[in-house]
C-alpha cells in the first residue's frame, strides 16, 4: 500500500491536461459529426420548435457521457495504481465539460 500514497509529480499532471484537451476536442468534433442530421440551424424562426434541437442536445450529452464513462474504465486499467488518483478528477471535469459543449455545438 506504500505506492497509494505517493505524490504524483507535475508532469503526470501536464500530461492528464494535455490528454483532456485532447479527449475533448476529439469527442466534440466526433460527435458534431455524428449528431449533424438531427435539428435545425435555423432555430429562431417563429414557426421552428424546440423539439429537433433538444433531441440533438440531449443526444449529444448522452453519447460524450459514454465516451467519458469508457475512457475512465479504460484509463483506471491501463495506468498504475498512483495516476488513478487523477483519473477521477478529470473524469468530473469531463462531466461538466460536456455541457459547455452542448453550448458551444448550438450556436
């Protein structure tokens, strides 16, 4: 139990950021593009509805939560036992992050 307890250095830290950029971007793109059939771009006609965009939405939220949910499964397998530490926080990150991409995907 000795290495539960070690400090992760800065470079573990720098790397999990620069990991997280990535993921993100990735998942954003990919994602946009999975979800680009569905809603309208013209949503603030009077006649237009909700409903088409918010399937989009919530669509999209559900499938970064599976991307991110995966990508945590993994990660705690793959890494030592003294990263895992930082998994969990990026993996909350991750979770808000999603809905600033939400944001971001319908302007």
């Amino acid at each position: 139990m000795a290495d539960v307890t070690q400090k992760t250095s800065g470079w573990a830290q720098v790397a999990g950021a620069a990991g997280f950029v990535v993921f993100e971007v990735v998942a954003y793109y990919l994602l946009r593009w999975v979800t680009s059939p569905l809603g309208r771009p013209d949503q603030f006609q009077p006649e237009n509805t909700i409903v088409p965009n918010w399937v989009k939405a919530v669509l999209f939220l559900l499938l970064h939560l599976v991307l991110v949910v995966v990508a945590v499964l993994v990660l705690s397998n793959q890494l030592p036992r003294r990263y895992r530490g930082l998994v969990m926080g990026w993996f909350y990150l991750s979770l808000l992050m999603g809905f600033v991409l939400v944001f971001v995907l319908m302007s």
